[in-house]
C-alpha cells in the first residue's frame, strides 16, 4: 500500500501560477514562495464576499485523529469535481506533531494537500515567525527587569531617556515559546548565573498556544495586528499595573517580524483545488483555527470555502463558534461531522460484540450533533469509511444520525479513491447550504433568538465570566465548576483590569467530552476543575485552564523522528 | 540623508528571475522565495570552478562595524560596473542584533543588498530552520533521558524496543538555540515541576552559534551534511562513552529540517549585482563564515567571488583560513582589508591630535595587515572613506599602508556613490588576484612551504591541540596560555574520545586582537586565558571558549527594537 508521502510524492503538480490564476488572483496579489506554494496579498480579502462557508469537525477522537483534514480536504475536491468554485481553508501543521507522533497535518490517502512534505515542514515559516516575534517580547521584558534593577529607577531613566516600567519579576506573565514537544522546558528558571537576572521561572508553550498565533488567525489586518499586539500583556508592575507590548515599546517590532506571516499560504489538493494554509493547531489549549484573513481572502473568490476546528465538536468547533465568528462577523453556511465506526466505538462504556459497542459509543456521537444543530446550523455527518467497515454497521450508522436530525449522513471514501469518494458528501453539503437561507448572513454575536440568522453562539457578550463559563461547562455534561485558588486569583488579576468580560478559550483534553480523558461516550455530573486563567488581552480571550491540560506536549517513548530521514536523492521519508 | 532603508525601499529592484538568467542558472536549478529572493539548487555548484575567491576582512572594529559589508557589497558592485563577472556571498543577519542594535547587516547606503529588509528579517527561514532542527535535538534527548529515568533500563527496552543511552543527566552537552539577544537564557534550570524531569542545568545559545549553523556553512552537500549531523556529540553517557544524534535516531529528522536552508538565497545588490547568502553571522563566539556550498556556486559561474569574514582578522579571517578553506579546499586569491580613520583613531593607546592617534592606532592595522601577509594572500587596503575623512589623514594612511607592504591601498566610496564609488577599489582588487598565480589552486591545509599554492594556513592538521593554541595564541601576541581547570577537563574528555586533533575555533572577544576588550592597538606579552572547551564533531572544530566571552548576547539599554515599526502602508520602518 502507498504511503501518504508515497502519494504525494507521485503527484503530477500543477504550477502554483496555475492555481492562483484559477483562484481569480491577478499577478500582483501572490508571490511564489519555494516548492509549489504562494503568499497571497491581503489586497486579495476586498473583493466582496461570495462563498458559503462550512466548518467541519468531529466525534471525540482516537489518539491519532478520524480523518477530520482527510474529510476537509476531500469535500473541498468533491465540490470541485462537482463544478463549483471551492477552496479549503486550513491550519499549517505543527512540527510538535510531526516530529512526536507519525504523520503529519496535510490530510492523507487521495486527499492531500500537497507537496505534504513542505506543509508539514514548515511551509513558509508562519510558525518560526510566530515564535519568533514571542521570543523577541520575552527577551525584551526580561532585558528592561535587568537594565531597570541593575541601575535603579532614577539611573534608569536618566540613562535610559526611558520611562521606568517597575516589573514585578514574580508577574512576569510571558512565557516563551518553541515549536516542539518539549516537556523539559514546561517548566524552568531563567535568569541564573552571574549578572543575568533578576532570575525567576518561566516555561516554554508550544508555539501554535502562543497569543500570537491566535492573533495571526483572529486580525482583520496588519494594522489591526499592530494594535492588538500593544494590547499584549507580557507582566504586572509592582504597583500593580499591567506592561504591554506597546509599554514596552516592542510591539512595533513584533509586528515587522510578522509581516510575512500574515499573508496566507496557498497550496493544492491533489485534485488540484486551492487551499489556504494560515495559523496553528491545537484547538486543545489555544484557539486553534485557521485564520479569519484566509476565510475573507477564500470567502471572496469561491462558492464554498470549507475549513476545520480541531479535534472534537467540543474543542475546535467550540472555539469557531463562540471566539472565530464572534471576531470575524462570518456565520457558517453549514457544519458537517466526521465520524468513524472505530472512534464510535472506542467511545464506547459498555457492549461486549460490535453492535453493542456501536449502540453504547453512539451517545458520543450524539452528543456531538446535539451540540452542532444547538449553534443552528444544518449538519451533514461524514462517516469516514476505514477498508473493514461493515456495511451492516455503516447502514446502523446512517440511519440513527438521520433519526437524530442530521439534515444528511454521507459515507466518504475521500482518503481510498480522493474528489470521486466525497462526491455524495458533497452533494449533500451544497444541499444543507442551500436550506440555510441566511448563510451569508453575518454572525449575530449575541445570540439574539429573534435573529433571522440561524448561526448564533453559545453565550452572549453581555454575560459576566461566570455564566459564560458555567454555559460552557453545562454543556459538556457538567453539574458545576470548580476554581482553584490559582483560578480565583488570576480571575481576580483579570477584574480589576476590566477584562472579564472576553470569551472564554477552554484548555483541556481532546479525548473526553469532560476535562477527564478517562470520561469516555457522553459523561454528565462530573465538576469541571478550573486550575488557572490566562488573560490574551490582545487576542481577545481569557484560557481557562481545565483538569491536567499542558501548554506543552512531551515527546513518547517512540517519537515520530526515529522514522524520519532523507533517501540518497535528497527526498525526505518516513513523514506519516 | 535618506537612510539604507529608505535608499533599499526607493530602489528598481530587478526581476529575481533576470538575476538567475545573468548567474547562468537554468530555471530547473532555482526557484522563487518570497519577495525578490530565490533558493538555488545545489546542481548549480556541479559546473567546473571558473572564478577567484576574494575574502574581506577589517581592522579591530568599533562597535558597530567599519563597514566591511559595505566593502563587500562596492566591491562587487564595482566588479560588476567593470565588465567582470562579479557574485557576493555573504550571510544571513542574526535578528539578535538587528533587534539589538540599530542597523541590519545588508550592506548600508549605495552599497546594500535589497530589499534590505527581507533580507534582514527571517529572509527564507535559513536561521529558524537551524534553531528548530538543534532544539528538535534538545527535546530528543531530555525525552530519552526521562523515558529512561521513569522505566528503568530493562523496562524502557522492553517497552521501546530500544537500546538505552543511559544519558548522565549531569553532561548533557547539547544547549538550546534561539535567535535573538536573550541574556535571561543564558543560563537556566529546565525539567523544573513534577514529571518533567530529571531537572538538570541548561541554557540556550544565538542560533548563529550552534553547531548545526556551521555544518550548514561547512558541509559540502545533503548526504555531508546528514553524515556529519549524525556525529554530533549531544551528551555523555553513565559509563563515560558520547551520545551522538544518529545514536539517538534524530539525525535524519534534523537533516529534514534543513533541508530546503541547505540552498543559498539569491538576492541582488543595488547595483544589480548577485549576492548569495547563506549561513550565520558571529565570527567571535562561532565560525562565523558563509557556506561553501554558495561559495562553490558562485565559483562555478563568476570570475569574482567576494566573501567575508566577520569582525577583525583575528576573527572571521582567521577562521576562514584555518577552518573553512580546510573543509572546501578552496584557496582565496587575495585579501581586502578594511579601514576607516575612526577605527585607526578608536585603537589609539596614545596620542593627543589626530595624526598622532592614527599614528598610535596604526600598530592595530599593522598587525591585521602582517596577520592577513602571514597567509600568502596578495592584499589590499581599502579605506572606507566617511563624510569628515580629510585628505591629509587618508593620504596619510595610504602611504603607511603601502609601505607596510600591501599591494594596493584605495579609498572606497561604496555607500555614498555605490558601484563607481569602488571602481578604483575593484580594479586593485582584480590585479591583486593576477599576481598571485596559483589563485585556483587548492588550499594547502598542511601549511607545507613547499608547496607552489601562495595560500597556507597557520597551523598544520598534526600539530597538537597544545601546539594549534599555542600557535593561535602566540599571533594575537600573547605571551602564554592559561587552562582554567574546566577547559582541562573539557580537553580530557575530547583527547578520550580520539577528537583532539581538530582544528580550533576560538571565541573571544572581537573588540581587541586579544582576549580583554580592553586592550587595544597592537597589545603584546598578556597571557589567554581559556575557560572552556567545546566539541563540535559534527561541525569538525574544537570551540575555545576565551575570556569572558559569552555564547548568548544581551539586549541593552536602549535596544533596536525601539525603533522598529510598521507605517499605515504596511511597510517596515526604522530598520537601520
């Protein structure tokens, strides 16, 4: 059988000119930029919007996910076999992933972007830029707590021609940040050594968690990015004030080092069709959706713009919901779920043969596609077909999604035989747009019922952090919420700067509904544990830490690289 | 005045395209990157070599530099203005200190590389690649260890289906790297918390100093490269034996990692000149050279080559000739040594007027010109002439220089009137590299005076590491060599692996030919003292750590980034 790297590698490409003449992009909105890719002008994003578009996400995952960008990718070719201008809008890939666990983000099978090898490598940089930009923030907090403590206040400023920023090196907020599974830098002490202090800890996040990334995906443009980055807060001064990027003076700077970055990457599917490749992953502990400029820039051009949340419906598409298109003012079209007959199963409480296992994992999926029509939008179910799938237990499948109110469940075979096996998801996507009469309609942010859109989020603006959050946790299943005294702190902090009011990031695992990966199918009762809050005043959100989640994953006991090399031509293996 | 960003951001830039058709690049052998850049193809150092190597190097600099890119830059511009073939090659800038201090390192005035400001920031990614591939390296390691720790040997083989490393926690060799002045990283404590560990010292170095940065520069192709990273010492083990990368199977990830940096960048001069870059910066506390690889492409195609040393030529020069010409064979035809009347003044040790200052500096241009004359190069002294230079004063130097025994001494104009500003300069240079007969000639590592090669190192492959220090050491004048009793530690460790015998690259100060910045002129009779050693097996040096030097700078008072924003037309804004 071939690999996924095997198919892309085989690919006949087409030149990138090609593709982005076919997008409607003149000459002077995109420039190439290395192996079969192009930055596309935000110039690209002021046509008026055209295209329909619909999130895709999915049942509570196996570790290795169900196919999500496999089915994305698939369904952007499916429309595009079927004549309609359709574009997929994506995140770029995290070396941690890559690099920790086989395979990489591209999708797989017949359902590719490609080269996969150049989006799961870096593509063009976005990521490095991001870390990049953070890194300069930490270095340079760091570096005025040592020119201020070094000299004094009053030598400072005569010195310096700068005003003294009083840091509490106990409240330095910023952390740092590295695209990799780190767990050695979770958690660390800086500063050590003679004269590099004042010394204080600090950690490391993976990079797609950083604040940064999520202004990546949330701006309207670089001005808007040049404000939202002065808003960052990078530490409290000891009397109590925050210290923004713009006090510091380095918001400028970052914003230069990121000026590449905002422009969004184009690739192909391996059917040809476009797809836009902008922000990061990790819907687990950061926002973790592509960006609202990629959307516009797609949304302008196509009939069907098809993008992902990651993980489940609770995690990614949560975050599309309630802090996506509460930014971008875009309402989803429609959402379509990936489902798989193993995930089913394996969140699974009881049963002992495959049906019962079926019929006892179903209250997953069901909660699922409860809480997708809940936001108001007609919902396809994609079960994502694997070669030993039994027709008995797919027809089940069908017939219970359908009698749960799905307004269609197609069988994709998007990863065996590519834009053919999404054709029927297909249809039955451009089908459910139809029947939403406002999806071009913008999102009503406040979840006005009388709205004549059918979109709205869970929660409202107006709610104080309380009720968003108890919202939230309701529906996960949870009777309650529980804060740590770190939680009651930093909400506290969070207070008395006037910035409870933002919607809430939910950091937790993937692989339970609940914030306990233990809590397998639908699990109701249990109290959500908040250990911390994290205020991104220049994204726009406060994370609410949960139960055990980490900003940083770890490498396993048999990472992904050990299988990775390059071959005596140059060409890189072993890469999923 | 318009400043070098201005002048770059005013400037025709040519099609990236037209520069690729006048090197003699074949469409297959280069690709676009982003704006006005291309990565080329390592096939394009496959054409037989046609041209001569011309390396520029300086007196002892102030702090920001007496305009040796400048230099490098007019050179070729002028080369280029007289009908040569003419291609530059120099390295990527550090965003240490472009965010650090004031200024990129393009070149400035009429004499830049363009857009200066791509090129300044991340350019193609070369430099993030490398921190990324030698942090992949980091996190491998501290995984393995924590693996190891947390099972036990027998039941981490038993469950891995891996040998253990039995890594001594307390000799993990292998840093971290990132690009930017982080003094707080220096050094730090990682595997803090619980479950992280086991907690050991660790601290991160700028990228331009790891060792993966030299193999980049060093390395003659991909499978080289591969070969060499997998040498890589990152730890030591429990019973005294090194643990390499490709023990601990994440030597062919890393090679992925870099293997589009391995390309170089083409970028043009304002003059419309090629320019290759490649490679990192900080010839003090790393070898500080562009690659071979674009030094062999360029030779491939061009009569020219002009290439770089970083800092004075106890510096990037002496590293140059003693480190990479071994590694690439390839000798220099000749050498520029650049000078400006502020720098003669700045390495005064006595003096009240002018010429009695030059007088008194002129002992540190004396010894950077016997230093350069000790290697058989053919040389010329070009003087960087600035706006308040007087006739008497540059009169002056160049009867001096002349008689010091150069083979040519002119004033260049590069950053005011760009090409014709270095005419006189290029035509020197041209016949300089005529009267050195063996120009083409393979470098003579051996240092065997026999030999018909004019070119020759200053010390031989069989020397001992005592006689190689001592020989180095006894160039910047010292009197003596003093071990601390870490570097005789250090140099145990090295001599119990076999690994004495490579050659050294010193890191020290830049600011004064010797250790102590203090010291300025020509000064003699001090001991050196060196505090450590560092192997780099895969890189093929021995690191000598002198003074107080530090592998990790600091951001200071008022730092660069201060200025650096972005204008309400998206461009960049004060960057040099």
């Amino acid at each position: 059988m071939l690999t996924d790297m095997d198919i892309s590698q085989q690919a006949k490409l087409r030149p990138i000119g090609w593709i982005a003449d076919d997008f409607g992009l003149g000459k002077h909105l995109w420039r190439e930029a290395g192996h079969s890719m192009a930055k596309i002008s935000l110039e690209a994003a002021k046509a008026p919007r055209r295209g329909k578009l619909v999130i895709v996400t999915a049942v509570t995952p196996t570790l290795f996910g169900e196919g999500k960008t496999v089915t994305t990718i698939g369904l952007t070719q499916g429309l595009h076999l079927l004549g309609h201008r359709a574009c997929a809008c994506i995140r770029q890939p995290s070396l941690g992933p890559v690099f920790g666990v086989k395979g990489g983000a591209a999708g797989g099978g017949y359902a590719q972007v490609v080269p996969m090898e150049a989006m799961n490598l870096h593509m063009t940089g976005d990521i490095h830029a991001v870390a990049s930009a953070h890194n300069l923030a930490a270095a340079a907090i760091d570096a005025r707590l040592f020119h201020e403590t070094r000299l004094g206040k009053a030598a400072f400023e005569a010195k310096s021609g700068l005003k003294a920023l009083n840091i509490d090196p106990e409240q330095i907020l910023w952390r740092r940040s590295v695209d990799h599974n780190d767990r050695a830098l979770r958690q660390i002490q800086v500063g050590l050594g003679d004269n590099n202090g004042p010394s204080h800890g600090s950690g490391f996040d993976i990079t797609a968690a950083s604040e940064l990334m999520a202004i990546l995906a949330l701006c309207d443009d670089l001005n808007d990015m040049r404000s939202r980055i002065g808003r960052v807060i990078l530490a409290m001064s000891l009397d109590g004030k925050a210290i923004t990027a713009e006090d510091l003076g380095v918001a400028g700077a970052m914003t230069a080092i990121l000026r590449d970055a905002i422009e969004p990457t184009l690739m192909q599917t391996l059917s040809g069709a476009p797809c836009l490749v902008h922000a990061g992953p990790f819907a687990n502990i950061a926002h973790g959706n592509s960006s609202i400029i990629a959307d516009r820039i797609a949304l302008a051009h196509h009939d069907f713009v098809v993008t992902e949340g990651g993980f489940g419906s609770d995690m990614g598409f949560e975050k599309f919901c309630n802090i996506k298109t509460r930014a971008s003012g875009i309402a989803p079209a429609a959402a379509v779920l990936v489902v798989t007959l193993r995930a089913v199963k394996a969140n699974a409480t009881a049963g002992d043969d495959n049906l019962a296992k079926l019929e006892s994992g179903f209250a997953n999926l069901r909660w699922h596609m409860q809480n997708v029509l809940g936001y108001g939008l007609p919902l396809v179910v994609a079960i994502n077909r694997f070669p030993d799938d039994t027709e008995e237990e797919l027809d089940w499948l069908k017939v219970r999604c359908l009698a749960e109110g799905a307004f269609g469940c197609e069988i994709s075979e998007a990863f065996a035989r590519g834009a053919e096996g999404a054709k029927a998801l297909a249809l039955a996507v451009a089908r459910a747009c139809d029947t939403n009469s406002n999806a071009n309609a913008n999102a009503n942010t406040n979840g006005n019922a009388n709205s004549k859109a059918s979109f709205k989020p869970l929660y409202s603006d107006e709610m104080s952090f309380g009720a968003k959050l108890t919202t939230l946790a309701e529906r996960y299943g949870a009777s309650g919420v529980n804060l740590s005294g770190q939680a009651r702190k930093d909400l506290a902090l969070i207070e008395s700067l006037g910035l409870d009011g933002l919607p809430l990031c939910i950091a937790k695992t993937p692989m339970s509904i609940s914030h306990d990966p233990a809590l397998k199918g639908a699990p109701g009762g249990f109290e959500l544990p908040v250990v911390g809050l994290r205020l991104h005043a220049g994204a726009g959100f406060i994370t609410v830490l949960t139960g055990k989640v980490m900003t940083m994953p770890g490498l396993g006991l048999n990472p992904g690289y050990l299988g990775i090399d390059i071959n005596d031509k140059g060409e890189i293996v072993g890469l999923g």
